[in-house]
C-alpha cells in the first residue's frame, strides 16, 4: 500500500529521549527497542512505513543499546521528535509509555526532556526552597501528617489538626481517603479544620499549614481546589493515579489557587510494581514533578509496602537533581513509617525530606500533642 | 491514643463489594484480605481503629475467602459502605484499589456494585443496541479501523478517512496517537475528516461514523469533545488512562456532545500484566462500561500483545453481562489483529463484537478501498 504521496509535513529537528530498561536476552530486548520506534508513534508495520520525513523522523530512533546489570537486562535511549508530544502532557506520557503499557518487560528508567519541551510545564511553584519559605523551616526536615481515621466528623478531625498543630507539624493533611463523604463534607472539614490550625498557629507562632485533598471527579476537581483556597486551606493534596496527572498540573499551575501541592501515589502503584512499568524514580520523581507537585508521597522503605532503600533513594534524587529549570520538589517518605525509623531515614535522605507519619503518631502514646511534640525533637536532634 | 470521644456519625448501612484475588500461601492472602480491609479504609492501625461505627461499618469486611485455581490463590469479597466511595467515580476507585496498588499480590477480580452506587453512573448512553442504530448495521460485528501512520497530513488522513469509507468500514477513528500535532491539527482534522466520511457516506448510501481522539489536557478534554461535535465528528475517542477515567465518564454523560464514545487502552496496561492490579475484565469491561463508554478497546488474543484467549472472553464477558441498568457494550478486540484471524475471532466473540483492524487493513494489498471490502465480506460470511 502506498500513499496519496509522501508525507510533505516539515518537522522541526528536536527531539526528546526516553531510557527503557529492556527484560530477556540481547535478540529479544533489541526487539522490543526496535517494536517501541515503532509502537510509541506510527503504529504501522514497519514494511509499509512511509519512506521520508515519516521513516526518518517520526519513529523513533534508538540512539543507545546497552546491557546493563551485568547483563541480566538491557537498556535503550530511543528519541523522540519534541512535535509528536502536541505540547500536551497527556500526549507526551502517551509517547513515552502508552501502548508499551500494554507488552511484557519493558520500563521507563527516565525522561531526557530538552527545554523546547519542559517549556510546557510551569513545574513546582514552590518547590523544597519555596515551601521552606512558606512554613519557616529551613534547617530540619519538615514534619507531615494526616487526619484519620475516616470515619470521623468533620468536628473531631478538626480537633486532631489543632493537636498536631500545635504539637509542631508542618503540614497536616486530609487522609487520601477523605473526599467529599456524607459524614465528612469537604467544604465543612476545610473551613472547620484551617480555623483549627490557624489557632493553633496563633497559640504558637509557628506557620503550619493544612492540606485538604482535592482529589475529585472532572469536573469538580479545579473548583474545589478553588474552593478550598477561600475556605483558608494552606496547600492541597491530590492523588493524580485517580484524577489525572494532567489534573494535577492545572490544579498546581492555577495562579489564581497559587498554593502548595503535594502528589499521593493511590491507584498508581502498579506502574513499579513489576516488569512493566514506569521506574520508581521516573513516576513519583520526575512525573510528579513535570505535573508541578512540590512534594512527592511514596511508601518508604522498611514500612508496610515493598519499596527498597535503592528504589526510595532514586525517587528522592530524581525529585531533586536538575531538570531544566523546574525547581527540586520535596520526596515525601510514607506507608508505615514509624517514628522508631525517623534516624535510619534521617541518614538515608538528609535535611531535604519530609516525613509523613500517619497511623504511626498515633501509636507512640494517648496524646497527639506530645507524640507530634516527640516527631519534631526526632528530626531536630 | 483515643479520640475525644466515639464517632457518633451516621452511616446507612448498604454496602459494595469487591473480589480480590489474593496471590500466597492461605495464611499470607488472608492476611493481604485483612489489610486490605483497613488500608482501603481507615488506613490506620488496627489495634488503634475507635470502636462502633468506625471498627463496625468503615472499615472493610471480609464476606468471603476460600482458595480457588486448586490452592494456587485466594479469593476474598471485601465489603464496603456506600457512602464511602461519596458518590464519585475517583474515589470509589480509590476504595477499591487505592493504596493497595503499592502493595504486591493483590487483583481486583470483579466490582458488585448496588443500584445506590450505579446510580451515580449515567452508564454507556448507545451501548451495543444503540450503536448498531446509528451505524444502521444489525446482524454482523462492526468494522472499525485507524487513520494512521502519525506524520501524514490532515489531507492525506482524511482521503484515507473517505476510502475506508467507501469500502465499507463502520468507524474509523484516529490513531490514538494523534491529538494536536502542528503537524495535524485537531480542528482541521476533524473537519476534514467528518467531511471525507460524510462525502463517502453520500455516495455509498451508509452510515459510517468519525471518531477522533479527544484524548487531551484537563483544560481541554471536554472543550475538544464539545468542538468534535460542532466539526461534525459521529463519535469520540479517548484514552482514560491518559486523560482520567472521570474526564471520559464526564464527556460521556454530556448531554449537549451525546456522542458514542470509544475507550482506548494506553497508559492501562500495567494494571492488568501482573499479580498486582485490576484483571482485564474489571478494568476493559467494568470500568470502562462505568465510565460511559460505548466500546472498549484491547489487545486481542493472538496479535502483537500477550493477552490470553481466557482474558479476552473474560472482557466480552464483563463488558455484556447484567450490571444494573448500564447497557451492554461493544467488546473491541484489535492491537495487531490481522485480517486472518478474524475467522477464529468471530468463533471466539460471536457478531457482538467491533473488531479493530488498523495495520493489518493496510497489509492485505496496495487498495484499501479493495481491503476494507474484503474485511466486510470475512464478518458477512
């Protein structure tokens, strides 16, 4: 079969790169490289190809084949052209991992993003030096925890943010699973919940901030961001695994909402979790980042998910080291983290980390004030 | 730790459920159904859940676990309140596979969703029946094809567009890879494209229908959707796994598109290739026909990808049985589909059925007008 014509479409020479660690042997993984040129644009058997621009630039070329690991897998840099992204987030995570999603052992190991196409993300507002900023903290690792358990009012879950406010968190947030419940109104828990922190902050001089979760079907999801910034919230938390990670970054790049987000990874986990996939690194480090989250939960290493120390270290460097000009965002260590595991992690992370501790504050004994008043002396030691 | 006093909220009592899958021995998968039950929920220690209404109707419940392929895994239904889940699709999904998409040996095996909680769902708006009305085809499968290789330009797409057309395909939809390229314009496109349909349409007598893909930002999904329309597109593409699956929810139920709706699989597979995740007919069927959507594309059996024949049927299977009021809807199997195999794939599905051929029209010899006919006498036989 042949065309009308070749392609006469003129296509500016820039290209993006993606690195895909590639599973089975040297034949098989350079298959699945040469089957992802091919996959990730025209989705055309490679016979009938048009020959010219199409052929040449269109597909993807892979610009590197290594082994890697000693040779129990491999490794490719396949690039892109810049103009196959449409300037779109969603078009451009479609280009880097969309039917792939679908075949065996192939994972995204990192996005090599040139500034042509970083242009289209703002990136984090505010990023670990804005946030540190925002809350007056800079010498320390920021302290994070979460109202729970739902269930509760919205009176009692006030009640739980004033203690930890005053106990000394920095950021309080809604539990991932508080949305907009009979039991739990999202405008009534907002309002009720920043009045009881910001009287706490009165009580103590300090700049905590509560984070309500905005994570919520289409067409709420940007208005009650909004709403939560009038009704006093001091940041937001969203779950892009379940409202998008373009919801995300419009909720995070809206200058008339212009407050801190934080990224929870609910409904994204089976991304890492095995051979397919998207590296830990590249989804909660370099994603979250792209989508303009200045903090980045994941499950800590030894909690009750199976993230290894490695896996957790290379989320908070590809949270951190340079991407252009988009700003380091703060890793967010979570998932069981115990107050008892605040020093290994303290030697694992540094100073530029924020430690969630939910259920775990609560363990350490009856009164949240203390155990939260206990948290800050951890980190401050 | 207790709190200032039990939660005295109100909870009515009906329940959802959920099937897990649960991988290990039966000691470790009731564990996994035990943490299942809190993690989903309070995600909150057990020992420190306030008793009544909290221990008694939040948290999730274990109705049923017994071991099924021979003792090679569990299964376990897991209830969970309604309200829970308050009204939205985002976060009944995060109740049913949240925080343990982290976690390793967990599948989401079926949805048993009430009529309270269907009832949030407007549910597919043609379904099968009502598809096969607008298309004016009642008694064979539909033929669905793609415009496609990505580079080509609008014109060439859309003479494309008129000779699939003419050669009697039912829908021909857009690469999912085009979105809104400089080199294809979106407006343009679908322009050209709804024209070059409705010119063969004239001449042919027949009611073959545009899809584009409207897969796009937040900012722009259902602005796109709405254009689609006005440019005269029969119906609408988009991927969920790129754009959320409430964005395709929202432009399904939109009144003023009404517009039958595609769902494609991209940036989904990882939910479905591994012990964690959602099983291919929740997620292709279920999810999809929740969401709204008319048809739902997958890999089938046989082609590029590794779907097994089982997982395949299993996806028919869910996309048409009983759910409440939501219609039934079009299983699609495509993904590298041949013309040769639509033999065994219309043993396997029946004439309920859309079957997706993209590359493979082109292969079969240099017309496609000839190859579209002779892919409309396979299901005519």
């Amino acid at each position: 079969m042949h065309f009308s014509g070749k392609s006469n479409i003129k296509l500016p020479c820039e290209r993006f790169s993606v690195v895909y660690k590639l599973f089975g042997n040297e034949k098989e993984a350079y298959a699945k490289a040469k089957d992802i040129c091919l996959e990730q644009t025209v989705e055309f058997p490679e016979e009938l190809v048009p020959e010219g621009v199409i052929a040449d630039h269109i597909v993807g070329r892979i610009e590197d084949f290594k082994s890697i690991a000693g040779g129990e897998s491999y490794e490719a840099v396949i690039s892109y052209p810049v103009d196959c992204a449409a300037g779109e987030f969603t078009q451009l995570l479609n280009v880097v991992f969309g039917n792939i999603s679908i075949k065996t052992g192939i994972k995204v190991e990192r996005l090599e993003l040139p500034e042509k196409l970083l242009s289209i993300f703002k990136g984090p507002r505010f990023g670990i030096e804005g946030l540190r900023e925002l809350l007056k903290v800079q010498d320390r690792p920021l302290l994070f925890t979460a109202l729970k358990p739902m269930g509760l009012t919205n009176e009692e879950l006030s009640e739980l943010a004033y203690k930890f406010a005053l106990g000394g968190i920095d950021i309080i947030k809604d539990d991932h699973g508080l949305s907009n419940q009979s039991f739990s109104p999202f405008d009534e828990r907002v309002r009720l919940c920043s009045e009881a922190v910001a009287r706490a902050n009165r009580e103590t001089g300090r700049h905590c901030i509560y984070m309500p979760n905005v994570t919520a079907p289409y067409s709420d999801a940007l208005a009650r961001a909004k709403r939560a910034k009038e009704l006093g919230a001091g940041g937001l938390l969203i779950s892009p695994g379940l409202a998008g990670l373009d919801t995300l970054k419009t909720i995070a790049e809206d200058d008339s909402i212009a407050l801190p987000v934080i990224s929870h990874p609910a409904f994204q986990g089976s991304y890492v979790l095995s051979n397919n996939g998207i590296s830990h690194g590249v989804l909660f480090g370099q994603i979250a980042r792209l989508a303009g989250a200045d903090g980045t939960i994941y499950p800590n290493f030894g909690g009750r998910f199976s993230f290894s120390k490695e896996e957790c270290q290379s989320i908070a460097r590809m949270s951190t080291e340079e991407m252009g000009s988009l700003k380091p965002i703060f890793p967010c260590p979570a998932g069981g983290m115990s107050l008892q595991s605040i020093p290994e992690s303290l030697a694992v992370y540094g100073k530029d980390v924020i430690f969630l501790v939910g259920g775990g504050l609560f363990r350490h004994g009856d009164d949240v004030v203390e155990n939260s008043r206990y948290f800050r002396k951890l980190v401050e030691q």
